[in-house]
C-alpha cells in the first residue's frame, strides 16, 4: 500500500492544486451573498431549506425541495435515492460514481448494462451450470454483484437484462456497504433511479433504428391531476439483432406507469409498476484457448477465428416476464424528522436454454497444426454427447424452467437534532425481504452435435426437449447432491440499522453505525432417479453484525474530505435466484461467510459556481474465505482465498464553457490473491480486475439558439486485458471504443441525432467467463428522431 500511495501522490496533489486555484478564481467572479460558504451539516439543518427526500421529485415551492445550482454533469450534489443514504454524493464518504441522465440522452443508452460503460471499474460477467445464469451480471473492482442490483434503494431480485426506458440516473456505490443494503456488496452496489411523477407536464416520445436491424421506441408522459397528485407513464418496444455476432437477437417491451400522490404535502405516495418482457438468444461467447507453446490463453477470435461465430444451437432461448410493484411513502413529521417506508414485490419467469462452446485440447491441436477442418467444437458434455453420456463428470447448461418472486420492505426515519453544541443526523430502521425460487429442468434426448470451429452450424434439428424428469439419465451431478430434476428455495432476511453523524463544529464530523442481519435459508433439490440420488434439503440460519465509521472534513459546502472503514458480508446461501446451487454440502456447506474490508481516503470538489465536480480516492478492500466460480461447472463456491485490491480513482465532469460539457474517470488497481490453498495462486491478480481503465465524454452545442445549431460530441472507453482465472493463465485482451454523436434540433420540441459506436470497429469483450469471452458488437449507427412537449 506504501508504494501505492507514493505513486498516487502526485495525481491527489494536482487535484489539492486545482481546488485552490479554482476556488480563488470562482471567489474573484461571484458576488458577495454568493461568495458566503454554507457550513456542510447547514444543508441538513436548516429551517428555510428542508431536508431533501431521497429518490422523491418535487416542484419548486413544495415542502421538500433541495435547490441544485450546477450542472447535469456535475454529480456532486445528485440524490442517491435512498433514505439510508440521505446526503449528496459530494457529503457522502464513499466513492460514488453517477451516470446522469444527460449523458444517458446523449449517448443513447438503451441499457443498464450500456449506463455502466462509462463506470470504471463495472464489468460484465455470464454464469453457466445447470441453472445456467445470464442477463445482467456485474462485477464491481472485480468482486461479484449481480445481488447488488438496486432500484430505488429496493433490491431487484430479477435475472435479466435491464432496459434503460424507466431509468433516471444510475449510480454505483463502490465498496462494501452492508450496513446499509444488508448481506453482499463485497466490491459496491448498483442503485437505479426511476422516473417517478411530478407536477410539470410532459410529453415525450423517441424513434430510433439503425445497424443491425435495430428498432427501438419509447414513451414518457407526465400529467399532472391536481395540485398534489400526478401521473407518469413509460412504454419502451425494443428489437435488434447484434452488430458482428451471427444468430443473436433480442425483442423485449416494457410498460412502467406510476401516480403520486400529496406532491408537496407532509405525506407523499408514490405507487409504481414495472412490466419488461424479452425474448432473446443468449450469447455464451467464444472459447478461451491456449495456443501450444503460448504463456498465457486467450480467445479463439484473437487467432483468426471470425468474431461473429456462434456456437450455440437453434434451440438456444431466453425468455424472461419481470414484474415489480412499488408503494413508497414519506411523512415529514415536522423540520426535524421524516420517516420513509418502501415496499416491493417481484414476479419472475424465466425459460432458458444455451450451449456452452468448448474447444479441447484436440481441437486446438487440429486448428494450429492446419487440419481446420477438423478442429470440432463441444457445445455440450464431454465428447459432444449432450447430457446424456457422461452425465455427472462435466456441466452442461441444461435448459430449465424458473419462478421467482420476492417482497421487501424498508422502514427508516432520519433525524437531524442537537444534544448540547452537537449536532446530529440519525438515521435508524429495519430492513425485510423474502425471495423464493423454484426450478425445473429439462433435458434433451438427443445429444447436440460437433460445432465446426471455423464455420458453425446453429441449425441441429429438433433434440427433443423432455423434463428431467421423463429422463433421468440426461441429469447432471451437481457434486454432492445428485442428478435432480427440480429444486425450490427461499430466504428470509431480517436487518436493523443504525448510524450517526454528528458534527463537532460546522466542518468537521464522524459519522458511524452498524447494521445486524439474520439471513435464513433453505434449499431442496426433489425428482430424477431418487433410488440413485436421495431428495435433499438444507437450511442454515446465520447472524451477521456490520459497521462502519467515517471522518469527514467539509471546510466549506465545495469540498468533502474523509476517511472511511466499512465492512460487509456475504453468507453462503445468497444467490437464491441466480444460482442454480445456493448452498452445497461438504467443504461449502455452511461455510464461513466472505467478509470484505474496505480503507478509504478521498476528496470531492463542486467548484467554478458548481458547474465542474472532481473526486479522487484511495482505497484498499480486502476480502476472506472469497466466494469464487468454478471454472467447469460455474457454481459460486467459498474457499479459503484472502484477495486485496486497491488503488486509485478519479473523476470529472460538468461544464467547462457554455454548452460545452465534460465527463471523465480513470481507475488504478493493484490487485492480488495473498493467500490461497492453491500454490499457484498465491500473488496473482485478482481475476477480472484490469490494472487500468479509464473512460472519457464530451459534447459541445453550438449556435443553440440559431436555425442551423448543432451538437456534436464523442468519447472514449478503455478498458486494460484482465485475466480470468485465479491462477493468471488465461487473459482478454484490451478493450477500446470510440463513439460520437452529432443532433440538431428543428425546435424546442423535435431533434434528430446520430449515434456512431465503436467506430474503429476493435474487437472487444463484453462478458467475462474463465473458459469463455462474449465479442461486444462491431462498429454500429442508430439515428433517433425525438419529440417533447
């Protein structure tokens, strides 16, 4: 950590230098009344400026309201959107990276997973095994996240792939935050926020199509009904097939309505629903292989293999229906305290089927010796024999059946009060949630045939798909427990929080609090050849206790200074809906729980009259007994691993001229494995964390107000190779796009634009598997055409 820290040094300095030049020259253009600096804790406390509600929109004159001088690309003063973390991004103690709304419009963000590009750090990742895990599958500095996927402060238990149509903003929580979203977020958490109602009438409506067949349409109104209560309505139609990947497409549609009411009022409702539908191919990517005499692997693409190859078969599908309902309520009390209850469910069905490419040693021996012809790929078991030969030694994705649903309920109050010449923001509630899953798997009869390496052939005929039942001998052994044809499971989690900040004199304070959690879960497997393999059931039980503290500096209200230790947890038992084995007996029942640390010390600057916002951080999060996936059968798994990240990161953004705008990051990490069961293992970078990254936008408006105005404005992704095993012998390259965009507006009320991406058409990687990479698409245009009223 010394050495990071002396190579970190200079970059932090620049940044001290920065604020306080800037603050000198923004102090010499504004006023007098603007010049006074208002004391961090007074934005919270204070009697003509109340405290601001999370996630909550409100019009101007109502009784909660936060007044934000600034820029959309300045984040520093965004809502998080939770009533746990009541604070702006610039006075909360974490790193905390925000993809505003303009810069989604501007890029034409279709997509969670397309938001998160420009978050370093984020990266995808695809599950396989017999539950087969797909859709929206993050890893946050390297550390699994796909349960941190958050809307509105609520989880989102779902698996599948989110569209952006109902999104706001997007933020990522960096670093363990169990004491305030419970159980997981080892590397961060992913917080949505939706559009909700407000008092301003607007009418909306986008049109884009473009490369590869693609065809999009969204709706957006607000009505407003009455003084105090308002309507919200988003449609999205979505179909597209991938630049440079054969076969794979998506159709998906989406409705999101919601009303609200007592806008303005000490008491607001908010009740919201979210339907999204998609029927798409999954893409399991391309084999990773060594080439003979090569220090490392990589994908097959990277030796002349054509990236639009597919493996999979025509019976590959993934069909998903997502439904969630929200209620979220507010009562202000009075100036000093407001309670917050949030309450959700969620539906989840799910049909899925995929074929997991594997090219052998053989394969790889035929195609680097000149005998393509022969170099034949498995899309299935061991020899290519489908799940019936050799059932039980290898896991296949077997085709499966899943049903989902979930309820959480969050309750908090924050308080802001004062205890002699102390003053305090308290924020205290509890957390409950039930997720249950229940599964049925299929299998075929008819084993899938050889895939040609160079030149595939989805089209196999009918393999006629059968239940796992009719067919017990096409099972896999999922190790301990069987070849079994269904399985069913629940958790249950019950989580009190509390924490305090509390301000020693109007710039100095130290927040601290705890959560404790009791998660409880079961799991049944039932069905196949039960002479062979029993039934079983499993169920633990376990008490989890996580604080945290910070030291924060707030000189004035345009800079945050702090220090900040956190912890979080994550029991076995968590991936109840998106893993096919959640607990498992032997060496992984019931195993100690990963455990991560983090140590952070960082700086966040509003600056220029708030129009730009800076932030630097160090940090260091070390996590024991590390769940890990298994490079065969994809099951998350404990192990004994200590691993460490740490290091660097900076951000930038709001506007530097009159419609010139700007956002930018870059992330540094030094990642290794310190201790491990595995010899090989010990001191090697932790899988999937690249040792840089970076991304960069800009955008600027010209003659805004004349007949012929433009936009025009583009940016930069890169993203170093990172490895994708633990023992750092297989890597994906480098990842580098290029995208632009150019609009012009016909009015206030219609523009047309043009979206370019990958312009250099690099073959880059999108989700990240130890034995497989997903090609991301090629070089692609979309135009939209966009009206508002």
């Amino acid at each position: 950590m010394s050495d990071l820290i002396r190579r970190c040094v200079a970059p932090l300095s620049v940044a001290g230098t920065l604020f306080a030049l800037s603050h000198a020259n923004a102090s010499d253009t504004i006023g007098a009344a603007e010049r006074e600096d208002v004391p961090a804790d007074k934005l919270y406390d204070r009697k003509n400026q109340k405290t601001p509600t999370p996630g909550r929109n409100f019009e101007s004159g109502d009784v909660e309201n936060l007044t934000v001088k600034g820029h959309g690309f300045n984040t520093m003063h965004q809502n998080l959107g939770l009533s746990r973390m009541p604070q702006d991004v610039l006075h909360t103690a974490q790193t905390i990276d925000v993809v505003p709304q303009e810069l989604m419009r501007q890029q034409n963000v279709k997509s969670l997973d397309e938001a998160l590009r420009n978050v370093p750090g984020v990266t995808s990742s695809i599950g396989e095994g017999a539950g087969g895990m797909n859709g929206d599958q993050f890893l946050i500095r390297g550390f699994q996240a796909q349960n941190d996927i958050y809307e509105d402060g609520l989880r989102d238990f779902g698996v599948y792939s989110r569209d952006s149509f109902n999104l706001e903003t997007v933020s990522v929580i960096k670093g363990p935050s169990s004491e305030v979203f419970g159980n997981g977020t080892t590397g961060g958490a992913i917080n949505m926020i939706t559009k909700s109602p407000t008092l301003a009438n607007r009418y909306a409506a986008e049109f884009s199509g473009g490369s590869g067949s693609y065809y999009r349409g969204t709706l957006d109104v607000n009505q407003k009904i009455n003084d105090s209560t308002a309507f919200q309505l988003s449609g999205m139609g979505d179909e597209h097939n991938v630049v440079g990947r054969d076969y794979i497409y998506s159709h998906r549609w989406g409705v999101a309505p919601s009303i609200a009411f007592g806008l303005g009022k000490r008491a607001t409702l908010v009740l919201q629903y979210m339907h999204q539908s998609e029927n798409s191919i999954p893409d399991f990517g391309v084999p990773v292989v060594t080439k003979p005499g090569a220090a490392y692997g990589q994908p097959i693409t990277a030796y002349g293999i054509r990236r639009t190859n597919f493996y999979g078969t025509s019976n590959d599908q993934n069909a998903t229906n997502d439904n969630m309902e929200t209620a979220r309520f507010t009562y202000k009390l009075n100036d000093h305290i407001t309670f917050y209850d949030d309450l959700r469910g969620g539906q989840y069905y799910r049909t899925f089927a995929a074929s997991k490419a594997t090219c052998d040693t053989t394969c790889v021996d035929n195609y680097f010796d000149g005998n393509a012809a022969s170099a034949l790929v498995a899309r299935s078991g061991p020899n290519g024999a489908g799940n019936g030969a050799g059932a039980g030694t290898y896991m296949a994705p077997l085709p499966y059946q899943q049903q989902s649903w979930s309820v959480q309920n969050v309750a908090s109050m924050v308080a802001n009060f004062r205890t002699g010449f102390l003053k305090h923001q308290l924020v205290a509630g509890f957390d409950l949630e039930r997720v249950s899953d229940r599964r049925e798997q299929s299998t075929y009869l008819k084993a899938k045939p050889y895939a040609s390496l160079v030149n595939p052939n989805p089209y196999v005929g009918n393999l006629d798909l059968v239940s796992g039942d009719s067919n017990p001998g096409g099972l896999v052994n999922l190790g301990g427990i069987g070849a079994k044809a269904n399985s069913n499971g629940y958790g249950f989690d019950t989580g009190l929080f509390l924490f305090d900040q509390i301000w020693f004199t109007d710039w100095l304070s130290l927040k601290g609090g705890f959560r404790w959690d009791r998660w409880q879960t079961t799991y049944n497997v039932t069905g196949g050849d039960v002479s062979k393999y029993p039934d079983k059931h499993f169920h633990d039980v376990s008490g989890v206790f996580n604080p945290n503290v910070s030291l924060i500096a707030t000189p004035d209200s345009h800079q945050t200074y702090y220090f900040t230790w956190a912890s979080s947890t994550t029991p076995m038992g968590m991936y109840v809906t998106n893993g096919s084995v959640p607990i498992r007996p032997g060496t992984n029942s019931f195993a100690s729980p990963e455990k991560a640390q983090l140590y952070e010390v960082g700086a966040k600057y509003s600056l220029f009259h708030d129009r730009m916002g800076f932030t630097a951080s160090l940090f260091r999060l070390d996590k024991g007994n590390a769940l890990n996936a298994d490079p065969v059968t994809g099951q998350i798994e404990s192990s004994s691993d200590r691993q460490r990240n740490q290091g660097l990161e900076l951000s930038a953004g709001g506007v530097i001229l009159p419609g010139w705008n700007v956002t930018a990051t870059y992330a540094l990490y030094d990642s290794d494995t310190t201790s491990s069961a595995t010899a090989a293992n010990r001191g090697k970078n932790v899988q999937y964390v690249p040792h840089n990254q970076a991304t960069f936008w800009t955008a600027y408006n010209a003659f805004s107000n004349k007949p012929y105005n433009f936009m025009v404005g583009g940016g930069v992704t890169w993203r170093q190779h990172v490895w994708l095993n633990a023992a750092n012998t297989v890597r994906a390259p480098a990842n580098l796009d290029f995208s632009a965009v150019i609009s012009h507006r016909f009015n206030e009320h219609w523009k047309i634009s043009m979206n370019g991406y990958n312009l250099a058409n690099h073959l880059n990687y999108q989700s990240l598997f130890s034995n497989r990479v997903t090609p991301s698409a090629g070089r692609m245009f979309l135009g939209e055409l966009s009206m508002v009223y």
